[in-house]
C-alpha cells in the first residue's frame, strides 16, 4: 500500500517539475523605431448596405442574411398578463418578419438582439408576452433556409415614432444592422 502511494507521489513530482521547466517566453525588447509585423486579415468581402431605414414590406439584404418586416401590429395580452402590462402602463406590439440566411456558413438570427426605439429614444426589448403566433423560432439556419414568425416587444402605451432594430453582430467582419420604421401603431 505505501508502495503505490510513494510511486504516485513520485509520478507527481516528476511531472511536476517537467511542466515547471517549460520553456520562458522573452518579450519582445522595446524599440522607438517603428516594426513591421504582419497580422493575418479577412477575405475582403463587400460591406453591408449602408445605414437606411427601410419601411414594413421592404426586404433589406446584408451579407449573411435578408429580413423583411411584413406586418405590424398590437398584440392581445394573455388574461394572465393584462394587469400586470395595464398596472406598467405598456402595451404589447408584434412584428411579423421573415429570415433568410445567404451565407455560406450556417447563420443564427436571435431575438436577443431584435429591439424598438421610440421617437424620445427609449428602447425596449424583446418578450414573450402576448397570443400573436406564430412566435419566430431561432436556431442555425443554412443558406437559402427561412424563417418566419412573430416578435413581440412591450412598449409604453404612450410610445410613438417606433422603430425596429435587428443589431447583428458577428465575431469577423462588419456589423450587420437594419432599422424598419413601424410609425405609430394605434391601440386597439
């Protein structure tokens, strides 16, 4: 017994000490001339539209995806959910869009990242409240796949000049950001 413990403890100090020996990286000496390093860079691509706000039934095209808005409006609360959006003072609005993926690697839409601006600038977010359905599923999607559903947001009652964001950003390359302007969606 004290023989497989002393030669495990032995194994472990050996590697121990192995891992220890490891080769120190020295810096790089500071210089005030200028060096030249190369670094490695993206395939040049084409850069995505520029800023426009497009308008409900318009399809805008960026590089990994086409989204068009095609119908906006306010969505009926669950019973469940009515005090408690008439209590904040909000009110539910549902986009309807469609999602294509164009790119050449799989593409990933997320609702995480979809929002409405007002006129005065106050943002608001996704939620899963309200009965418009069908809700628009995200996962990986292949090029040519769609997708097609429904958003929803809880906005003030009060809120106007409303704009949809969909701020796609990925981890090389430029950002791919739409804006859609709803206008004013009246309260039922």
């Amino acid at each position: 017994m004290n023989t497989r413990r002393d030669t495990l403890v032995v194994a472990l100090l050996v590697m121990g000490s192995l891992l220890a020996c490891k080769k120190k990286e020295t810096p790089a000496p500071v210089t005030e001339d200028p060096v030249a390093t190369t670094t490695a860079t993206a395939t040049a691509s084409a850069a995505p539209a520029p800023a426009k706000t497009f308008k409900v039934g318009e399809e805008a095209t960026q590089l990994d995806y086409k989204i068009k808005v095609s119908e906006v409006k306010q969505c009926t609360p669950r019973y469940y959910e009515k005090a408690s959006l008439k209590k904040a003072g909000h009110r539910l609005i549902a986009v309807e869009m469609t999602i294509e993926s164009i790119s050449d690697k799989p593409f990933t839409p997320g609702t995480y990242a979809m929002k409405i601006v007002d006129d005065e600038g106050l943002t608001y977010k996704y939620s899963f409240r309200g009965k418009c359905e069908p809700r628009l599923q995200t996962g990986s999607l292949n090029k040519g796949e769609k997708v097609k559903g429904w958003v929803t947001f809880e906005v003030g009652d009060k809120a106007k000049g409303l704009k949809f964001a969909y701020d796609h950003t990925t981890f090389i390359g430029p950002k791919q950001n739409v804006k859609f302007d709803l206008g004013d969606v009246p309260a039922k």
